[in-house]
C-alpha cells in the first residue's frame, strides 16, 4: 500500500481516537484537510472515495452508510460513519501507529461483548463462513432432513 494510502488510515485512526468511540464520522472534505496539515499530502475528493473503497475491499475498514429523511421528502446523506476492522487494526501497528494496540485491545474486548450497535460483530471480524453462521446451518439440517420423493412413474 502507498504512502498516500496509509497516511489516510493514520488519519482515519486519528479522527476516531480524537472521540473516544469505536468509529468516526469524519467527512471527506475534513479527512482531505487533516491529511494535507499533518501529512503534507494533498489529495481529490475521487481518490479518497476510491482509497476509502479499497480499505473496505481489503477488509480493514467497515462503513454505514447514514441518510436521512426530511419532513419535506428530501432525501439527505450524512457523512458514514467508519470503523475499524481487526485486520486494519493489526496493519496499523505493523505500521508502527503510536495507540493501535490499544484499538486492537478495545475491538477484541467488545468482541467478546454481545453488543448491538455498529460496527456488528460480523463487520469487525472475519467474514463469516458456512461452519460459523448458525442461521446457515440450521437451514442446511433442515434441507438435509427433507426426504426427496420421486414422481410416480
């Protein structure tokens, strides 16, 4: 990953450090402002989309969206609000990011928690699979105990 791309992870991080919570709600125009004052880098509003794209591809971030309904019909969108997966979590202190190994204690912690809010629990962690959905595999019993009965000849 290139210096620009990382530089906005660490900004990323930054933003929600500055919180205190578990995600940012920072928009592109302030991630761009903060990247050009503490980076030294000045980036497009595209290429920050699209680098925020591939974080979410590669699995270290995970993003809602937030939009709202206005009491004229209007629709408006909100900036999303942004989280760090675990895999981001351990790229940023395999970086050498000063507080990452605090966010990878504070993501495995609340993973431990059954805790409702965003980000879910199968957003932070690894993708779900067939063995660990319990909802994928109690369907796959019941297909397994449908009997099959050929049509009468």
């Amino acid at each position: 990953m290139g210096n620009t791309k990382t530089s906005l992870l660490i900004t990323l991080f930054s933003c929600m450090s500055l919180r205190g919570g578990a995600y940012t709600k920072a928009s592109i125009n302030k991630l761009r402002e903060l990247l050009e004052k503490r980076h030294g880098k000045k980036i497009e509003r595209r290429w920050t989309f699209y680098c925020l794209a591939a974080f979410e591809s590669a699995g270290l971030i995970t993003r809602r969206v937030r939009i709202i309904n206005n009491s004229d019909g209007t629709v408006r969108q909100l900036s999303s609000m942004i989280a760090f997966t675990v895999r981001g979590a351990k790229y940023l202190m395999a970086n050498k990011v000063e507080g990452s190994i605090l966010l990878l204690k504070q993501i495995l912690a609340w993973l431990k928690n059954k805790d409702k809010r965003f980000p879910a629990r199968r957003e932070t962690a690894h993708p779900p699979t067939l063995d660990k959905d319990a909802a994928v595999q109690r369907r796959l019993e019941d297909l397994a105990k449908m009997v099959i009965r050929p049509f009468p000849v």
